[in-house]
C-alpha cells in the first residue's frame, strides 16, 4: 500500500507533568487520534464518540467544584470536569476546574459565557493570530502561557494548565484581547467590579515576568487595532452584533474607545497590582533591605561574610537579638503576646519542624482573633487581614517562613475575607476560631494518621527501614509499624549540627525498636543493607521535588543509586504550586557558626580565630530540593501518589481549603 | 538490598532450621515456594495446591496448551466456585440469586473479559435487588461485589473492575434527589452503560493505537493477550504491512497460541523463545504487551517476563506499548518485584526436578513506568503518568 507511514500525523498522546509546553498544539481531542487521512477505513461513528468510557465518572467530589461548574457552565452538562467527548466549541471556555480562566468567570458567569458563545467561530480565528502575534513579540510570555490560548482543545488547556500557575494573570489579557470589539468594553468593567468584591487567589510573579506580560499587552493591542480592521472585515460573524463600530468605525470613534479602554487597563492594572505580592525580598538589595530594617521590629545584625551565591538570603548572626528583643517587649503594644512569644520561640528555635511551627502559629493566630475587637470605624475583615499580616511579617523577621506556612496563612486570610457580611464580630470570631480548629485537625492530625495507615502497608517484616534526620510523621509511622507487631530494623543517618536524629534515635530505642545510628558520611555504605527509605519533607512542589531538610537530597540519591524505593511521607497541606529547580532560589541560613564549632570539643577549635577573615565564608544551609526522579512514591493523606501527580493534587484540591 | 548481602545467607540459613514464628512465606516471596511441595515435585511437578485462582481463569480463558495440569486446574475451578456459592448466596425474598452463578455464566462466553463479566453480574445484582432504600440496595451490592472478589484475590483486573463498578454507579447526583424507583432504574441504567462501555474498551484500543503501527514495522509481542490480539486484527484488517515476533510465554505457551491465531489471519509471525528476545531485538520496531494490571504509578503488572522484556526494549530505546483497558486500573502501588500478592503457576519442566530444587513459581512481574512508553486505554493514549492523574480524580 502506498499510505506507508502516512500516519506521520504524530498521534497525540495525553501528558501529564513536565515536557515542553510549545509542543505543537495538540488536536482537538486524544479520542480523535484516528486520523481520518489514514488507510484504514473512516470510523465516523466510532464508539469513542458517543459513550462515555467506563472511568468517566461524574465525580461529585466535592461540593465546592459542583458549585463552581454549575456556576460556569452554560449548558447543562451534569460535570464538564469529566467529559472526555470532543467538546464543541461553546462552552470549550469554561471546561473544568482547571480552566486558567475561572477565578474570573467564576465570580461572574452570565457574561463570559455569552460573549463566548455569540462570538463562535469568530473568536477562535482571532483569538488564535492573536496569539501568534504575541508569541512572536514576547517568546517568553508566549512560551510559558501557550498553553492557555488554545481553546481549540479541551485537553490541551489541560495539560497547559498544569504548568502556569498564574492563572487570574492570564485570563484578564484573554478578556481583553476579545476586547478589540468595543462590546466586551462594559464586560471587562463588570470583570473588575466583580474581581475586586471575590479576591482570587493571590498569585506570585516576578518582576520580569510582569514586565514581560505588560509587553504582552502593549502588543496585544497594538494586534487589536489592526485587527478591529483586518478580521472585522474578513469574518463576518462576530459583526452581527456591532456591525457599525465594526466595519466603518470611523477613526475618532476607534480612538475613544481605545482611550477609554486605556483608563479600564490602568484600573485593572492597579488592581492586578493589587493581588499580586510583591516579590521575595532580595536580600542583596540594599536600599530595599534599609528599607526594611526600619520596619523591622527584631533587630537583627548580619552576618558578615556570606556566600555569594547565596547573598539573596537573609543571614543573621544568631543569639544577640533575644534579650533586646524582651527589653523592648513593652514598647511593641500592636504585637500580641502569644505571636510575640511564639516568634520569639521561632528565633531561639525552640519550635521546630514543620507541623509544629504551623500549629503554634495558629494556635497564636488563635488567641489573637480570641483578643481581638474591631477598632472603630473599620471593618473586620480588613482590619484583621492587615493585622495578620503585620504579625506574619514579625514571624518572618524571626525565621523565614516554611511554605506550609505560607500555604496555611493564605487558608486564613481567605476564611477571613470569605466571612459573610451579617456575621456579628463575636459570630466571626468564633468561626474563624472553629474554622482554625478545624485546619489544624483535619489537614495535620487526621491527615498524619491517614499517612501512618497508608505507610505501613508498605513495611514488611524482615524490612530494614532508612530514615533521615528527625521527622515526626515518619517517626508516628515507625512506631505504628512496631505497634503492629511488624518485625524491621531501623537505620537512622543524621548529620552535624543539628544532629536531630539522635532525639529520635532515643525515643525509638525506648519504645524498643532495634535501630542503628550512623552519620550521613556512611549512608553509602549502609544503603546496601535498606530495603526502604521513609523521608518527611517541608514541602513537595509541584514538579515533584522534594523540598526538605538538607541532607535529604543526597540520601534520596544513594537510595535510587542502589535501587532502594524512597517513599516521601507529607501531608497535602504542604504542597505547592510553585516549580524549584535548584536548592538555591528558596532556601534559609542557618547559623554559620554551627559548622565551625563543635560543642564539647575543645581540641577541635581549628577555625575559632577564622570566622571573621574575609577570604572565608561559611555556609550553613537549611534545606535542598530533591529531584523527582529519586523519589518512587509520596504518601499523602490522599494516598499514595507517584512524584508525577503532586499537581493533580494541587489543581484538585488546591482550592478546597478555602471551602472547608 | 539486604538479600543480596552475605548476611541475610547466613540468616535464611538460620531461618530455614528455625521455624518461623511468624508467616513471612506471603510477604517475602523469597521464601516461597512452601517447602512442602518439594517431597511431591518428583512425582507430580505441578501439585494443584500451588496454583493460584488468577492463573486458573487464564488456564481456562486462553485455552492453554495442554499439560496434565490443565485437567487438575479445571477441576479446581470446578471447586473453588462452588463452596464460595454457598456462602454467599444472596438469598432475597425466597427466589435465591447468586452473584457467583451469575458471574459464572457471564463468564462462560470466551471473549468477555473476567472484570466485565464481573460488572455484568453486578448490573444483575442492582436488576433483581428487592431493597426499598438506597442504603439497602448499596449494601448488598457492596456485599456482592466482596463475594466475587472473595473468589480470586489474586486477580487484579476482577478487584479493579468491582471497585470501579461501584465508584460508577453509585456515584451519581441524581440519587439524592429522586423517589428510590427511579434512582433505581437510574442505576441500572448506568450500570448497563457501563458494561456496554467495558465491552467495546477492546474495539477502542485496537482503534487508537492503529496509528502507532506503521507499514513495515516488527512488532514484538509477549504472552497471549486479548487486546493485543484486537489490535493485531484491526491492522491486519486494515491491510497494514507487519510483521509479529512472539513469544513462546512459557509456562502456559500463551505465545504459540497467539502466533496461531495470527497465522489465521496471513500475518507473519516468527515465534522466540522467551530468551531470544534480547537477541531478536534490534529487529524489533515496537513492543506490544496487554497487561492484568495497571497500577497507580503507571506501571503494570503483567505475565512473567513483561519486566524483562521491557527492561531490554528500554535499553535498546525501542518504544513499550501497553494495551489495557480501563477497567484494569487498580489502585495499587508497588514498590519493587515482591510487594505485590504473589500469583504462582505451575511450571512444567518436562523433567523431574530434585526435590532439593526450588521453583519460581511466580506468575507476573510488576514493570515500572519509566520502561513503558504509552498505554493505550479506551480513554486514549496515556502516558504512564497520567494513570494516577485518572485514579485520583476516580476514586478521591
């Protein structure tokens, strides 16, 4: 036959996780993947396309996505998020809870779901030149965000979806760009009215990234007035409704209007400014670091010699700021004195590992919201939002935040602004207290004991477990397992300075495991005798790394030079959307210090008159990132999930938080 | 790991004396096969007491290649039901239904797979269930579908295919808000959509993946798999040039029957024995495998020697085709070769092994999802990864 490799058509194939996102735009739809060019006879009436496969199940999962779909979809589809049929294409707009633009649509749905039906097929040819336009001009917008302007498939705003995490910043210059017709003018102010009244999620950019969408935008429009030219008179569909501003729009009259529109942008760049952080304090800024130090309530020296590579940290010479601090405890009257005395916990390190740290912080939080009452003439949401905020920036000042912290402060906050407007201020408090409660039992102790369940199915007797440091699900999980009856043997690799395994190693060998203790220097060698390796971790992020205690990394990648599964045990509060690639972008300092003294050594004291020379610098790093591919499983309280799926988790119940 | 250190010799040499206290047989396969069995190796090299109900369905599914085992096997399927259908009759309002008897009859017809016979069964349970209330209705289908499972825990497609069966029909919005009559009908409804969906999977498979076959191409195929043999059809139907390595598939020669069946249809096959396969690879284009299982991690568990096979195709960077259906995603996670439920067949060496001599009697082998390169399901063509992204969104 002559059709030999006729099917160069490259059949699509569904991904999920990590490749290029400028992969050539996939086709409609993956059930499609028959080519109708190809030899074999047509399957116009394949079984594909008109029965649901056996997995499609509706999933009524939560409540929360329900609601949202019922709000988005403008047709009566029972769950769009399910649909695995070629979806036609007017209600491709407003697919499933990943759709990049929901946060905006959701808050208003009778008008984003019109325009996308009246516009048809029109919107789809401008809409992609458009994008075109714009990859050319900006690559870098382009590339990152492609995948959200491919309406023409469901699957692929799918799978595009999954890499950007900037979703409201997407949508709006979408909304825009369909804004080169001078009808969607109006909706574009009802998007802002009613973006402004349900914040969506906060969302962090960095400053090139702002930049580079403020070209984006610049470019857009500039397409936009070629195009209101161009495709108004090319397509006549669009038209229907505005035929007059659209074929003759004389020239005064396009320019009001792009006047007019210019006063909406700067509104709604103020707004966007509005919901996005600012950036991570650099800290080898210096004015910005001046700045900061006069906020600042800890007064904290720093270190002098830092690390090049790493000056973008912030690093302090540890145990001087504790007695001045509680000298000025009296003069800092807007601090309360739980945060205060949790913070100060914080700096002198007396509360660590993740969990902890969260609890006491809310459990702080807590007694604040307890205490507080609403000063006069101000409302609580905003007066307790800013309030928390100053408190979380005092936390910040005595260690950097974990980001299942951040994670955590972002559930408040949105609890906070969620509270209906009828409540009383004591009817708020004590929900928000309940809803605090509820946090702290439902995503950290209940959580624990579904990932302690979970784990020890995966612990056999005659199994020699690997552990690393000190982490307390793992530990709950190891004494479970013994609890059981289970017969292993437990390695436990520590490292200086913190030495945390040895506390571990005691509470262990005191329940009456048979453990073996060992420094990380000899993990190679003990690794040939582990069956499986049990590692906590601060936070998993959404490419799959593993963002722990240092030390982890190397551990995780011993264990898959020999083979050795490394199971990750965390909690789901801990994910984040956020992509690291490196341990040095997001890190802490610890004390350099630390490395250089050796406490109850005195023999050892080769670098004590060393440390303020300045050829010398040393670095104490907290934590690093392991790569996905050391990693063979992660235990959740949603079960147990290979590295691929951590966005699954994050796209699915990323948001349930706010609706708990 | 610690098996192949010189310590854990001299401790299985400790333990082989000492008796164990506890039952480590099932969670260390290592020390497995029961020693028991040895004093009758010589007579009888398949004693029936090591064969797994897994491997009896696949006896009598795939019409194996005789041995005087098969005989054994079949009166052992002839058995095992029966005492299970005792106990688990459903006995509602006088007229005894038995999910069993069902399952079994739907079982019967040789080209509908275990799992939707098994969802067959459960459709009838709904259809002839005499509850009033929801709750009712839900229990005794929980307590059929735990029968039937009861009756081989060893197969993985069976268990999946119950869960999901229920995930599917119980799952629906519509139950909260209607009178018990039409929720009723509405459930059976669903639960006939359902098994009408699981019967075409094979279509769709062999359906999609005609594109990935290509004129001209070699196609490397383990063990008899029904998909896959859909597949192969589909393209020799569609007058696609290929040519088929198969395997013999030992134990049961699954592989001789298959290049039969080709052989049906003028395809060539050439068959290998399962160790040529390194050396017959560079011909090869792509690897075909069907699979019993598909886990979470988007590995599968499949017949003895898919690992191997896949472990060669990745090395050589020849791509590993999966053709499963749906219905076979189990929410399982195996972490290496031993943690899963072990599944022993019987192997025939055609010689009296030395009772001495122990046997490997393990059925499948677990391949992990970096060696496999797409799968193909009634859902589409997957990466392995995105099997947990389907599981999660079914079953949380």
């Amino acid at each position: 036959m002559d059709a030999r490799r006729a099917t160069t058509t490259v059949p699509r194939v569904r991904q999920v996780g990590f490749f290029t996102p400028n992969a050539p735009p996939a086709q409609p739809s993956r059930t499609h993947s028959f080519p109708l060019d190809s030899s074999s006879p047509p399957l116009s009436n394949s079984p594909v396309n008109n029965s649901l496969s056996p997995v499609m199940i509706p999933p009524s999962r939560h409540l929360s996505d329900n609601l949202v779909h019922r709000a988005t979809s403008p047709l009566p589809v029972p769950e769009p998020s399910a649909f695995r049929r070629p979806i036609r294409s007017h209600y491709v707009a407003v697919v499933g809870s990943y759709n990049p633009t929901e946060s905006l649509l959701g808050s208003s749905p009778p008008l984003a779901s019109p325009s996308s039906r009246v516009i048809g097929d029109g919107e789809f040819s401008e809409e992609s030149s458009a994008g075109w336009f714009r990859r050319s001009n900006s690559a870098k917008f382009a590339s990152s965000f492609s995948g959200a302007f491919d309406l023409t498939s469901v699957k692929s705003s799918e799978t595009g979806g999954f890499h950007q995490v900037k979703k409201p910043v997407v949508a709006q210059p979408k909304e825009e760009k369909s804004g080169a017709a001078a009808f969607v003018e109006p909706q574009i102010n009802k998007v802002l009215s009613s973006s402004s009244s349900t914040k969506p999620l906060k969302e962090k950019t960095t400053k090139a990234e702002r930049r580079a969408l403020q070209e984006a935008q610049r470019a857009a429009k500039a397409a936009a007035k070629d195009m209101t030219v161009s495709v108004g008179v090319s397509t006549s569909k669009p038209v229907k409704h505005q035929p007059a501003q659209r074929k003759d729009a004389p020239p005064p009259a396009s320019s009001i209007a792009v006047s007019d529109r210019k006063g909406v942008e700067r509104s709604m760049e103020k707004e966007r400014r509005k919901d996005i952080p600012a950036p991570r304090m650099q800290f080898d800024d210096k004015s910005r670091v001046e700045k900061a130090k006069k906020r600042a309530v800890v007064n904290q020296s720093e270190a002098r010699n830092r690390v090049e590579l790493f000056r973008h940290l912030p690093q302090y010479e540890h145990g001087t700021q504790l007695p001045d601090l509680e000298s000025k405890f009296f003069q800092l009257d807007p601090m309360h004195p739980a945060v205060y005395k949790v913070g100060l916990q914080y700096l002198a390190g007396d509360i660590s590992g993740g969990n902890a740290r969260c609890i006491a912080m809310l459990q702080a939080f807590q007694e604040v919201i307890k205490d507080y009452s609403t000063p006069p003439e101000k409302s609580l949401t905003r007066d307790l939002t800013a309030k928390i905020s100053s408190f979380v920036s005092f936390f910040t000042e005595c260690r950097p935040l974990s980001m299942s912290m951040g994670n955590t402060i972002r559930f408040l906050k949105s609890r906070i602004a969620k509270l209906p407007l009828t409540f009383s201020e004591s009817e708020a408090k004590a929900s928000l207290c309940a809803d605090i409660d509820r946090f702290i039992n439902e995503k950290i102790v209940l959580a624990d004991n579904v990932i302690i369940r979970h784990a020890v199915t995966k612990i056999m007797d005659g199994d020699v477990l690997l552990t690393y440091g000190s982490s307390c699900v793992v530990e709950m999980i190891l004494l479970y397992a013994h609890e059981l009856g289970k017969q292993f043997r437990v390695v436990i690799v520590d490292s200086r300075p913190k030495l945390k395994g040895q506390a571990l190693l005691r509470r262990l060998v005191g329940k009456g495991l048979s453990c073996t203790y060992t420094h990380i220097n000899a993990v190679s060698y003990i690794m040939h005798e582990v069956t499986r390796v049990f590692l906590g971790s601060s936070s998993v992020l959404s490419n799959g790394t593993v963002y722990s205690r240092v030390g982890t990394a190397c551990v995780a990648m011993v264990a898959h030079a020999f083979h050795v599964p490394v199971l990750i045990c965390c909690e789901a509060y801990k994910f984040h959307e956020r992509v690291l690639l490196d341990s040095i972008c997001s890190n802490e300092l610890g004390d350099p210090d630390a490395l250089s003294k050796v406490p109850g050594r005195m023999d050892i004291n080769y670098l004590d008159d060393l440390t303020n020379k300045d050829n010398m610098q040393l670095l104490n790093l907290m934590y690093d990132a392991t790569p996905s591919e050391y990693v063979s499983m992660i235990i959740t309280d949603y079960g147990m999930i290979p590295p691929t799926s951590v966005p699954v988790i994050v796209r699915e119940y990323g948001r349930e938080y706010l609706w708990i | 790991m610690w098996w192949r250190s010189p310590s854990f010799i001299l401790d299985k040499q400790q333990s082989d004396t000492v008796p164990h206290q506890r039952n480590p047989p099932d969670t260390l396969p290592l020390h497995s096969p029961p020693p028991f069995s040895m004093a009758d190796t010589l007579q009888n090299p398949n004693p029936e007491n090591n064969i797994s109900a897994y491997y009896q369905t696949r006896a009598a599914h795939h019409a194996v290649v005789t041995g005087d085992w098969l005989a054994q096997a079949q009166a052992a399927i002839g058995r095992d039901p029966d005492d299970s259908t005792d106990t688990t009759v459903a006995t509602v309002a006088g007229k005894p239904f038995s999910v069993i008897d069902e399952f079994n009859s739907w079982r019967k017809q040789p080209e509908l797979a275990e799992a939707v016979a098994a969802i067959r069964a459960l459709a009838a349970v709904i259809r002839n269930c005499q509850a009033t209330t929801m709750m009712e209705l839900e229990i005794e289908l929980k307590k059929a579908s735990d029968s039937l499972k009861s009756g081989d825990t060893t197969s993985i497609s069976l268990t999946a295919g119950c869960d999901l069966f229920m995930r599917y029909v119980t799952r629906t919005s519509a139950l909260e808000y209607e009178d018990f009559d039409s929720a009723k009908s509405r459930l059976i409804e669903r639960a006939e959509k359902f098994g009408e969906i699981s019967c075409k999977a094979r279509r769709i498979i062999a359906m999609l993946s005609q594109d990935f076959i290509f004129d001209g191409c070699t196609i490397l195929v383990h063990g008899f798999s029904r998909v896959v043999f859909e597949v192969l059809k589909t393209a020799a139907q569609s007058k696609k040039l290929f040519r088929v390595f198969c395997t013999e598939g030992r134990p049961d020669r699954s592989g001789l029957r298959l290049s039969n069946e080709l052989a049906k249809l003028d395809v060539p096959v050439k068959l290998l024995i399962d160790s040529a396969v390194a050396y017959t690879m560079d011909e090869v284009d792509m690897v075909f495998v069907g699979a019993d299982g598909v886990v979470e991690s988007g590995g599968i568990i499949n017949m003895m020697g898919t690992f191997q096979i896949a472990l060669v195709a990745h090395s050589m960077n020849k791509p590993v085709y999966v053709a499963a259906e749906s219905y076979k995603f189990a929410r399982l996670y195996p972490l290496d070769q031993k943690d899963m439920v072990p599944a022993l067949c019987p192997i025939d060496f055609g010689v009296p092994i030395p009772s001495k001599v122990e046997v490997e009697t393990s059925a499948r082998d677990y391949t992990p999802p970096q060696y496999l390169t797409l799968l193909f399901t009634d859902l589409g063509v997957l990466t392995p990864s995105v099997v947990s992204d389907e599981l999660i969104q079914l079953y949380l």
